[in-house]
C-alpha cells in the first residue's frame, strides 16, 4: 500500500526478450498476488510475435487473466500515463538491449518507451530489469546512461552463461519486488551485480 491508503500502481512494461517471458509474466503474478496493482504495457513486438517460446495470443490471454485489465499496446493508449496519474512505479521487465537504447536516447516509438517517458514527467521511479544479450558489448554505454540518470533503478543482473554468451546480462527477477520497494524510497538495492548462482 501507499500513503494514500491503495495499492500501489505499477505499470509492467514488457518488451521483446521472449525466452524470458515465462519468469517475467510469473514475476508479474507473485506482484499481483503482494497486493501490487498491475497495469499492463507491452511493445509492439512484444504484444505480436509468435515465438518458440509462445504465440503471443497466449502471452496476452495469462497477462489479461493475471491483470483483470486490456494490455496498453499502442502509443496514443500509453500516453495519458503521466497526465492522469496513472502510476506509482513503471517496471520494463524484460528489457532489451533495443528499449535500452531507445530510452537512453529518448526515442520514443513503441508503447512501453511512451509509457516510461510519460510517467517519468512526474519525476517517479522506474525499474529496469535489463536481458540483452550485448549488455557487456554494443549495449553496454546505454546501461551505463541510464545508471546515471535519476529516477532509474535497476534489479540486480549478472551473466546469465558468461562461457557460451560472454556479453549476455539478464536481471535476477526473485528480486523484482525488493527492487521496486526501495525504488519507491529513491534507494537503489544494492549489490547490482550479483554471482551467477543466485539466478532462480
């Protein structure tokens, strides 16, 4: 709960890392049933590719059962987030490499890149749980930006298979809710990096 006495909104943004849905939208469950209010954004892609790891008919189907609410999936429906007030927190969970950089260079041309840029105007906390395959290469100087920018926190990541993908980070999502709760008190939950056994 907030100090306005509701649960606190937390809009779940997710982007393309596909073969990291099943923990996100599980991520997304265990904050539902803590007493978190959910609202849902998702890319474009993100909300239409079908996948090895599933069709996107069904990604959406269990995100709408968990939320009891319609997936914001275009930029006119992200925009009113900020002026309406809409939320407390904004979490991109997974974040790709490609939503690193967008919101590193503030381009803003998929639902969850307006959806951060729109809460963001009123200077509230977002989480970013980074899983891009380059996060120690070509993605690597966007992260850095956006560790050095305010009102971003990130859940804490490590290498996911640092002999078959040296370059690969992805957030350890256990600490999702932990993360957030010290984002709301403008505090990072440290340590960041974190050994690689400690992914669930």
């Amino acid at each position: 709960m907030n100090g306005e006495n509701r649960p606190v909104r937390v809009g779940f943004c997710l982007t393309g890392s596909f073969c990291t849905f099943a923990k996100a939208i599980d991520t997304m469950e265990r904050l539902k049933n803590s007493g978190f209010e959910i609202i849902p954004i998702m890319s474009y892609n993100a909300a239409e590719t079908d996948t090895r790891f599933g069709t996107a008919r069904s990604h959406i189907e269990r995100i709408e059962n968990i939320c009891g609410r319609e997936i914001i999936r275009t930029i006119p429906q992200a925009e009113p987030i900020g002026p309406k007030n809409l939320t407390d927190i904004m979490l991109v969970a997974p974040c790709t490499g490609n939503t690193l950089a967008k919101l590193a260079h503030s381009i803003t041309d998929t639902p969850v890149i307006m959806a951060v840029k729109s809460h963001l105007r009123g200077g509230k906390p977002v989480v970013i749980a980074c899983a891009t395959n380059d996060g120690l290469s070509g993605a690597f100087k966007n992260l850095a930006m956006l560790m050095n920018y305010r009102h971003y926190y990130f859940v804490p990541f490590t290498q996911d298979d640092c002999v078959k993908k040296p370059n690969s980070l992805v957030a350890d999502l256990s600490l999702t809710e932990d993360t957030i709760i010290h984002a709301l008190n403008g505090e990072q939950l440290q340590p960041v990096l974190r050994n690689p056994v400690t992914i669930k």
